[in-house]
C-alpha cells in the first residue's frame, strides 16, 4: 500500500518560483541531479505515469517557460488547480485565464509558461507520461464543471476532465491525451463506500484534496486525509470509504500499464 501526504516530502524549486513536492517517481526513471536530494524521498512506484507533484506558486510568481523535453524524450503534462487564479501560455501567441477547477494539458514538447497574476497562492497537482508526438499541438483548458456528471463505482460522482485521442466521449471530456487515459474530479458523499473494483492492465493515482476516509487496496487498509496522494497498481481490488460526514474530492488519473 502506497499511501503519502506531501506534507511528509521535502520540497524542491521548480525552474523559477514554484515549490514542488514530489509525491510519486517512476520505476527505473533517471532523474535530474538539482532534485536527487529528495529523490529518495519519493515514492518510486509509477510505471506508465512519469510523476505525481504537488506544487505551489506565490502571487506574482512564475514557472519560467519551460518545455516537458528531457534528454530528448518528450512528456504530456497535466495540472489540476486546486486553488488561485493564474495566466498560461503556450508558446507565444496562445494565453488563457485558469483558476480552480480547471484543468490543464501540455502536449509534448510545447512551451508553456505559468504566471500567478491574482492575489492568493495557486495550488495544483502535477503529473505527466512520456510520449511520442509528430507535431507541436496546442494546450487544452477543461474545468470539471463543463463536463457531465457521471456514476463513479456506485456511489460517487465522477466529472471527466480529459480523455485520450481516440475516444469520442459523451461526457463533455476533453480527448487530447496521447498516453494518460482519463483525468477525473471526483466527489465520493458522506458516510458511503465505492463498490469493490480492479483496473485491468491500467495503474491509477488519486490525490485527495478534501474529506477524510479509508482507502482499501487488496488486503490493507489505510487512513488517508487532504493531501494525501494514493498509488492503485494495475489488477488490484481497491475500495474507497468514506467514514466521516464531508464529502471526500479527489482528482483521479489513469494510464494503462
Ligand atoms: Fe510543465
């Protein structure tokens, strides 16, 4: 059972102003000398998946123009706001308001630049996948209130934000992602249970952003919390329970393995 808040994880500066806690690293992956300090602090369980972050940005701070190219290999990228109001840009020409509830995504090799131009911190999760891209695409901006709701394992409420290119969703998602199969808001109501369920041949992350509550995987159980960030190998039974009154919120994200 992997199960870690990235309160627990010491924090690197991301290229400029933001703070980034890295939650989850992948298997085999070689990362970058400026954040091997922390490196070891990371969970290292991810197969398909690249990372999991979360990261904050000051009012008026900025992640430089940066493109998800390391040593040749070309990555999507995702962010989920939690919190604040900021400017992306892609490229030079190509600028969007985003605030909480959006989403974000990065094709490979695209620049992108991200400016905290309101007045309190922006919180967001980080993740991407290695990808093959032919051509530089345009970024996408989805917020999950756009999208329908959807039955999520029984008793909760899923909103899908992004799809992978191919699928022709119903649902208002998104289908830009080349790698990454889904990513999702999801509200699980008080005092209620996700059905039992295994994702075949796909691994998952969840990150919690609020509520409180148990996650089952397989035969462990564990207490998870805001924060917390959970890793859900490929083929295994997993439950989430909500025990408390509030409703947990969490953003979900998945990719086959
Ligand atoms: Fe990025």
């Amino acid at each position: 059972m992997i199960v870690r808040n990235w309160r627990e994880i010491q924090p690197w500066l991301f290229e400029g102003d933001a703070e980034d806690w890295r939650i989850f690293s992948q298997i085999g992956k070689k990362e970058k000398e400026d954040y091997m300090p922390i490196y070891n602090r990371t969970a290292v369980c991810l197969k398909t998946i690249l990372y999991l972050s979360y990261a904050r940005l000051h009012p008026g701070g900025a992640y430089v123009a940066h493109a998800n190219i390391d040593e040749g290999q070309q990555s999507e990228e995702i962010y989920c706001f939690i919190n604040g109001r900021g400017t992306v840009r892609w490229g030079e020409n190509d600028i969007r308001k985003v605030s909480t509830g959006d989403t974000f995504y990065t094709p490979g090799g695209q620049i992108h630049h991200l400016i905290n131009d309101g007045d309190e911190w922006i919180d967001f999760i980080a993740w991407g996948a290695d990808v093959t891209e032919e051509k530089i695409r345009p970024g996408v901006v989805k917020n999950w209130r756009t999208s329908h709701p959807v039955l999520w394992h029984g008793w909760g409420i899923r909103w899908r934000m992004l799809d992978k290119i191919g699928n022709n969703p119903e649902d208002g998602s998104i289908p830009c992602q080349r790698v990454l199969n889904y990513a999702d808001y999801c509200w699980l109501q008080g005092e209620s249970s996700c059905e039992p369920h295994a994702l075949q041949g796909e691994e998952a992350v969840f990150f919690i952003i609020s509520g409180k509550g148990v996650i089952r995987v397989g035969k462990e159980k564990e207490k998870i919390r805001n924060g917390d960030a959970i890793y859900i190998p490929p083929d295994t039974e997993h439950q989430l329970i909500n025990d408390h009154e509030e409703p947990i919120q969490l953003f979900a994200l998945g990719a086959g393995v």
